[in-house]
C-alpha cells in the first residue's frame, strides 16, 4: 500500500516554500508503476520541480522523496489534491486513489517592523581567534600562542583571554588593553597536554566597545581551537617543517574526503551537483593550496574504511539517504541499499579520529548517528529530521565557503544555517542541521 504525505503543512502568503511529497511504502510486499500527480490549489504557483512522479519500484518499508518549490498568492485554508494517482500492489493488481487530499493553511505575512525613532546600538563585534600553529609535545610543558585578531571595524578595549579543555595551564588570563581595528595581538599559555593527537581547546574573550549611540558596552565570545600534540621526537620534526613552510608541517594541506551514495531503489539525489559547488567553492578561495578535496561516490561500506585508512582525512563529508531510526544508507554490490548500523559507523570513524576533526552527515534523520560520533571526533553535523535535496546542498556551500576562508567549524556551521534562513526557499528547514561538539552527550 502506498501512502502520500507532503510537509510543510503551513506556508506564508508571497514567499517561495520547499513542498516534500513522500511516498510511503506501508504494506509488506513490492508496489510498483506508481504514478502520482499533485494538483496545486488556486493562486499557487510553481516555481520549480515537477508536479508529477512516476517510480518503478518501492520496496516495503521504503520511502520515495520529491520536492518542488511553491508560492502562495494569498492566505487561507487550501488543499491539495491528486488528480492521477495510482500503482500496482504487492498482488499486482492496480490500485486508483480517487479521493487524496492534503489540507494547507497559508498565513499572511507578519507586518514590516516599524523603525525606531532613536538609533539602535551596535551589536558586539566578533574577533577572530586563532594559534600559531605549533605542536606542542605531550606531558611536557610548552606555550601555547593564541592570536586575537580585530578586523571588525571598530576598536575594541580591556581584551580579556582565558583558555579551558582538556589540559593544564598556568591559570593565568592574558589581557590586551586596546586592540584597534586590523591589528592582532599574541596571548601566550604556559600549557601541558596529556593526550596525544588534536586537543580542542576553548578560547573565552571579554571585552569593550563603543555602541556607535555613545556608551561603552561589553561583549564576549567563545572559540574552539584544535592543537596538535605529539610525542617530544615528533614535536620538534614537525614545528621545523611548519615554519620552512613544507607541505609535511601539521595541518598544512587538510584533506576533505566527500563520499556519497544514492541507492537505485531510494529517491534519486544530486551528489555530483553538491561536490561540484564544494570544488567550485575551493577554487574560488584564495586558500585552496590549504586543503586538498578527494571524493568517493556510489560507496559501499568496505569503501568507507578504505577511503578513512588511504586518505587519512582532517574533514568527511557523507551525502546520502539516512532513515528515522538513524541508519545511513550505502550501496550494496547491485547498486541497491543497504543499511549501516549508527554506532558501528561511529567507532569506526573513531578508530582514526587522529586525524578527523569534523564530520558532516548531510543525510535525513542523521541526528543519532552524529550524537554517536561526538564521543569520538572534534565536531558532527547531522541532520535532525527529513531534509531537503537542495537545502542540503544549499548548507553544504555555506559551510565550505566559511571553512575554506579560514573560519572554525562552529563558524561554518552557522553561517550555512543563516544562508539557509536567508533564501525564502529553503528557510523552514534553517534549523534541521544540528552540531555537535566532543563530548557533547
């Protein structure tokens, strides 16, 4: 038996929406020449997609996914409607639904704020917090340079630093007294780790600013900074290489691994078009020499840990079909799917999380697998519910401009979430993706 739903169910008047019509496969036997034609009410127009689907096959328990992009004229109650819906069952006898119906409620736009008579005040200003760079030797104490950048366009005072995470330090605070615009300032540490591989460290600011309405306001952020630590044979080789500027230093080139998988029984999506907007993006960065893209598509498991092992990645990004019990999808031997228990997957990454620092799971219902592998990588992006294909790539083009032009994983992730907010087609999925940092759960 085949069920249609489309989500979502509320819309606003004069703004483009993503639709997503999902057919459900409920029975316990192959349906198949499923035809369904989506009949848009009145004064709603098309915008992109096609309104109708034809599929060969869906298996029992499957889910087919189709999105187009609609706009409402006017608010109201509507109702869509399915003019030609049809497919055979698992008796191979064809089966016609006349009376499908999808109730809408469009709302009208909220009013345009009124503007302020007085002029509001600034918000504060973000500084860019970085380290030089160096590897530090394990269970030895060494310094720990972090990098206070302004390039906010306005000065900023009484800079406070504190540094936290998985380590010792001196307790100390550094302080800046005046940071002017487009100046950086060193804060040293006297730090010991214990841990040998990429340390997260949190980078805690304070500080003051003008407001731009004639007071001095204070602001504060936090940063996350990953610190290579070594054994004391390999700290000196690898520092030496770093500052001759060889391709050998830590974290010089960073290599990001893109696998995908579409399954040919599952809803086709677009893993080519997503990694060609990622290399386009690193091609247009002036830091390209940076990072280093290697890609894998139509994987199957044992692809997965060969790519993990010959690539030793800094950042892996999967594209694909991921169930509600929180199950990825690979490929088998035919091309068909074939689940992969979340946890497995996650000690499997954890089994080389001396290298991988971020791991971004652009899959429906990914959320599980990415709580699973904090407890191994630095940072995890899943998803939390079903996404769409081109809100999907949409975030991907986000995070990689922000990560290629040099900023943290945590900023990356939250300028591709404003991009997804910004586009009116895609900004009720703006809080689907999900972050989350070691030892989160």
């Amino acid at each position: 038996m085949i069920e249609v739903s489309v989500t979502p169910r509320r819309l606003v008047a004069g703004r483009r929406a993503q639709l997503e019509i999902r057919l459900t496969n409920t029975g316990g036997g192959l349906c198949t020449d499923i035809v369904f034609t989506l009949g848009l009410p009145s004064g709603f127009a098309l915008v992109s997609g096609r309104e109708r689907v034809e599929i060969g096959v869906i298996r029992p328990g499957m889910v087919y996914r189709h999105t187009l992009t609609v706009e409402p004229a006017r608010a109201g109650d509507y109702a869509l409607t399915s003019p030609n819906f049809s497919y055979r069952d698992e008796d191979d006898a064809r089966i016609r639904v006349s009376e499908w119906r999808a109730p809408l409620s469009v709302q009208a736009p909220a009013p345009e704020p009124r503007a302020s008579l007085r002029p509001a005040p600034r918000p504060a200003p973000r500084l860019r917090v970085e380290h030089d760079g160096g590897t530090l030797a394990r269970k030895e104490w060494g310094v720990l340079n972090v990098l206070v950048r302004n390039a906010t366009g306005v000065s900023v005072s009484d800079v406070w630093v504190t540094i936290s995470g998985p380590l010792e330090s001196n307790g100390k605070r550094g302080r800046i007294p005046v940071l002017l615009d487009g100046q950086t300032a060193r804060v040293p540490f006297s730090v010991k780790a214990g841990a040998r591989g990429l340390v997260p460290v949190t980078v805690r600011l304070t500080y003051s600013f003008p407001d731009g309405v004639g007071s001095q306001r204070g602001g504060s952020q936090e940063d996350q900074l990953n610190v290579m630590v070594a054994r004391r044979e390999e700290t000196a080789a690898q520092n030496t290489a770093q500052a001759a500027g060889s391709p050998g230093g830590t974290d010089r080139v960073q290599t990001v691994l893109f696998l995908a998988a579409s399954p040919k029984d599952m809803e086709p999506l677009s893993p080519d078009e997503e990694l060609r907007k990622i290399e386009q993006e690193l091609q247009l960065d002036p830091n390209r020499n940076d990072f280093s893209l290697k890609s894998h598509v139509a994987v199957r498991l044992t692809d997965i840990s060969r790519a993990l092992v010959r690539y030793k990645p800094h950042v892996v990004h999967f594209s694909g079909h991921g169930a509600a019990d929180g199950r990825l999808y690979v490929q088998d031997e035919s091309g068909f799917s074939k689940p992969v228990n979340p946890q497995g997957l996650a000690e499997m990454f954890g089994e080389c999380k001396d290298t991988i620092r971020c791991v971004v799971v652009n899959a429906c219902h990914s959320e599980q697998l990415a709580e699973a592998m904090s407890r191994h990588i630095d940072y995890v992006v899943g998803m939390h519910s079903e996404v769409g294909d081109s809100a999907a790539i949409l975030f991907s083009v986000g995070f990689y401009q922000a990560l290629f032009g040099g900023k943290t994983v945590p900023e990356a992730f939250r300028l591709a979430r404003s991009l997804l907010w910004s586009d009116e087609a895609t900004e009720t999925a703006h809080e689907i993706p999900v972050l989350y940092p070691l030892g989160c759960v």
